[in-house]
C-alpha cells in the first residue's frame, strides 16, 4: 500500500505540475545577475572565514571567531535576529598552539606532519627513537611489546604501496555525466535507507586504537600514522579519538605525509635506527561545552505567508588541518553572500528567510540535527512542533568551490519542473541538471529525514576530493572566485523564488520514525 501510495504522489505530482507556470519575475532575477556576479563581496566574506578566522574546529577560538564575525556582519547588512544560538551538548573543543615534527636520525629532515584533533601533546620538546611494530590483534601487541614501548614513538608495519596518480586532480562534470544524472529515474523509498555496517573482519582504526590505548598505558610518547588517501605532502586528517567533555585526553597521533611514513618504515625495516624530535602543544576548552548554529533573518512582509520560512545554509565548522576554504568556508561564504544580495537589492520577501551556519556537522551533522529536532521534529519519533509545517523549504552547499550545475531532487519529483523553470535564466552559467538522485553527507539530510524539502546543489568537483576535503591543503588559494559568485547567484535566485511562490515546495510523505 505504501508503494502505491509513493507512486501515486509521484504520478500527481508530476502530472499537475507538467503544464504548471512558475510565477519568476525576471526583471528581479537580472537585478540578481547582476550584484552577484558584478559586485561581489564573496571572496571577501570567504578571506574572512579562512585567513582571518583560523581552523574553525567546533569550539575552537576560529570557529567562535568565524560565528561572531557571520553574525555581526549579517546584523550590519540588515538581517534581524542574527544570534549564536546553543543547540546542545557537544563536547571539549581543541586547539593547535604548537607543532615540530623533524626526522634527526640516521640524517635530519623536516617532517610534514599535523596532529589530530583532540589529542595530547608531547608535554614539551621530546627526542624519541621510532619502534616498529607489527600485530594481528591488541592481545598479539601487548603479548609482544609489553615493557618495550616507553619513551618510544610507534610506528605500525604497513605493506601497502603507492601508486603514481594518473588523473588529473581537478575536473568538471561534462555533458554526459550531467545527462546520466538528469535521466535517472525515481526510486522507492524516496528516502535513503540508512548505511548497514559493512563487516569485513576487525578494521585496521579499530585496532590502531587499541594499540594507542596499550602504548599509552605502557608510557609511549606518540604514534606517528598516515592516510593512502593522501600523496604529494596533502594529508588527509581529522579526529583522534573521543571528545566528550568527561573523556581522558586522547594519545599523541601524529599525521605524517604517506612518503615520510614510508621511508621510515623502510629504514627499521632494514634495522637503521630512526630518531624523531617533536614539540606539540595543544589545549583543550571546557569552559562551554555546548554547539552554536548562527542564524540570522530576512523577514516576510505578506501578512498571511511572513511566518512560513525559506532556510538557506552551510556548515561553518572545519577540521584541524588548515582553514577549511573548501569545507566549507566556500558554502558559508557563498551563502552569506546570497543574503547581501538580497538585502542590497531591498528585496520585501513574502515569506522570511533564514540563512543558517552550523556547527559540529564533520562530527555528525550536530548542529543542524539538533535544530530540527529543537524547533521541528524529532525524527526519531517524527513528533512534529509547530515549526514543522512553516518551513518550505532548505537549501545547502557543502562540495567544495565548484560552481553550480544543478540540483539534487532527494526523491522528491515533484520539485522537478519548478526547479527547472528557476535554472532557465542560469543555463549559461552552465547551470540546469535536475536529479532525481539523493546525495549524502550534509546538513540538508537532518531536514529530509524530518520530511522538510531539504536539497544540496550538484557542484563541479574539482579538486575537492583529491586534494582538499578534510586536508592541511584546503586554504583560500585552492578558491574559485568566479565559481562562487555563481554559486551565491544562483542561490540568491532560488530562495527569492521559493520566499515569494504562491505556496510552499511540495512534499514527500512523511518518512517512518527512526529511519
């Protein structure tokens, strides 16, 4: 039954909006075209949230530098009710505030290295030999190593190779590949069947965690570890263990590039001692301990539809490795910007729009999770409040710089024709693919899983996973300043169309509770 009642939505759906005329005046959407892709400040918010900011780790000094600075210029660009609004518990936040990684045996270099992200430092400038060690499991470690590791640097035996890169790092969709997309047909469910845990035998994290526990207790001083992910000096590093706010610090977890890595290995494989010197301090904050969302209004003049609400956002928080441009500085930017558009052009939005910055979404999607559950529902129970039914719509960006292309549907056809209509103005900025597909991985998902309409804009890849996601690589320099503008402009269109429709985006079904 349920089956046919998804197929029946779909077949209505579609059918009533084929011959269906989307009201766009065009007249704004070229006064849009125009601040944004002539008069831009995007780069500038972007410099803001990356070099000036710092890494913006969740409850790091960069983060609250970033929020406090979205939030003050948002008020100062006219939008009402800009705050830093709590949305729970999080956790301890982390702080780099030294790091020296340097080979000093059989010959000195200098090591690229970083740190993760809640770990101890070394308590100060410390001289180590590096130990190799190999184990099956923790009781074969400890069965080997018990009363060895003490004021030693570990290193796990790895027997992987690296193999030359054949591809370019950056790309565009072509034409085809936008096609495919375009072409896909709708699925059931309309929602996306929650992961399955892949069992594949004990997993190498997992048993490099248990050998940390082992080495710390054993009175080790750090592990140096690496990601295949990552060549050409571009580490790919993020968490280093627990961080609620009662968990013990996590052990020193130095991420070293995968050719340093390996040239150690190579040398205590063939018996050749190898020495380290490091020096890494880091700090904990546990003065507050809760996440903060930074939202901020532009709002409704019609006297019936000012208290429905069109969302636009992007997550704000970073890992550790660098200043997070392309995560997900670029979405932040892009959306702050689409509001200074809106505000410059003195738009009177029917509906009020609401931009949104979260935090802790590289831990988990928090901050977006959470502010569904506060104000819209539980998804676990789908309990709805009273906000549940006056949200349209909310729109992300969260893939990196690229510009637009299109948009994922989520499932929810009934949305194709009107997106469709609002991409013509924008098709010769390469932008128009509308996808039936889901995609995961960000903030849009805590809305749909509420049954909100909640889309992320299909973006040109670039270099976002090859070179950038979650690296010490992802800075301003790797932005794409006309890819950006784009982006904002695009948005800036989309929600003015979404705040000013005659009635709010259709919906899918209601999903299940607990999916």
């Amino acid at each position: 039954m349920k089956k046919i009642i998804f197929l029946f939505f779909f077949a209505i759906g579609t059918f009533y909006l084929a011959d269906a005329q989307e009201k766009i005046d065009q007249g704004m959407i070229q006064r849009i075209r125009n601040e944004g892709l002539h008069h831009s400040k995007v780069m500038d918010i972007a410099f803001r949230l990356t070099d000036v900011s710092g890494p913006r780790l969740t409850i790091s000094p960069g983060f609250s530098r970033a929020a406090n600075w979205a939030k003050e210029q948002l008020a100062g660009w006219g939008l009402e009710n800009a705050v830093l609004e709590p949305w729970g518990e999080f956790g301890k936040g982390w702080e780099l505030q030294k790091m020296y990684v340097a080979q000093t045996k059989p010959y000195y270099r200098p090591m690229i290295a970083f740190p993760k992200a809640w770990t101890s430092g070394t308590g100060g400038f410390k001289k180590a030999e590096v130990m190799l060690v190999d184990a099956g499991d923790s009781a074969d470690f400890v069965s080997k190593y018990s009363g060895k590791l003490a004021n030693k640097i570990i290193i796990i035996n790895q027997h992987d190779t690296l193999m030359p890169g054949f591809k370019a790092d950056a790309r565009r969709y072509t034409d085809e590949e936008l096609k495919a997309m375009s072409d896909r047909k709708p699925t059931i469910p309309a929602y996306p069947r929650p992961a399955r845990p892949v069992r594949s035998g004990r997993s190498t994290i997992a048993l490099q965690n248990d050998i940390k526990e082992v080495a710390k207790k054993e009175g080790a001083l750090a592990i140096l570890t690496y990601s295949m992910r990552g060549r050409d000096g571009t580490l790919f590093v993020q968490g280093g263990g627990p961080y609620g706010k009662d968990d013990p610090e996590n052990f020193t977890d130095i991420m070293v590039a995968v050719e340093d890595y390996k040239s150690i290995v190579r040398l205590l494989q063939a018996n050749i001692p190898v020495e380290v010197e490091a020096d890494i301090q880091t700090r904990f904050i546990t003065d507050d301990t809760k996440g903060y969302n930074v939202l901020a209004e532009i709002k409704g003049t019609d006297r019936e539809l000012k208290d429905e609400v069109v969302m636009l956002g992007a997550h704000l928080d970073s890992w550790q490795g660098a200043t997070g441009a392309t995560d997900n500085a670029s979405g932040s930017a892009v959306m702050m910007e689409a509001v200074r558009i809106l505000k410059t052009l003195g738009i009177q939005p029917r509906r009020t729009i609401r931009i949104a910055l979260w935090s802790g979404e590289e831990q988990g999607l928090h901050g977006s999770r959470n502010y569904v559950k506060n104000h819209l529902a539980d998804p676990a129970t789908m309990e709805l409040k009273p906000g549940h039914t006056k949200i349209s719509t909310y729109f992300n960006l969260d893939n990196g710089t690229g510009k637009i292309r299109g948009i994922y549907l989520q499932g929810n056809e009934a949305c194709r024709t009107i997106f469709s209509q609002w991409f013509e103005p924008f098709r010769d900025l390469g932008a128009g693919t509308v996808t039936i597909s889901n995609t995961g991985g960000t903030d849009h998902l805590s809305f749909d899983a509420a049954g909100i309409p909640g889309f992320q804009f299909i973006q040109d890849p670039v270099e976002y996973s090859t070179r950038t996601h979650h690296t010490n690589m992802d800075s301003y320099d790797h932005l794409l300043a006309d890819d950006l503008k784009q982006a904002a402009t695009i948005i800036a269109a989309f929600v003015y169309n979404a705040a000013m429709r005659d009635e709010k985006l259709p919906r899918k079904p209601l999903p299940e509770a607990g999916r």
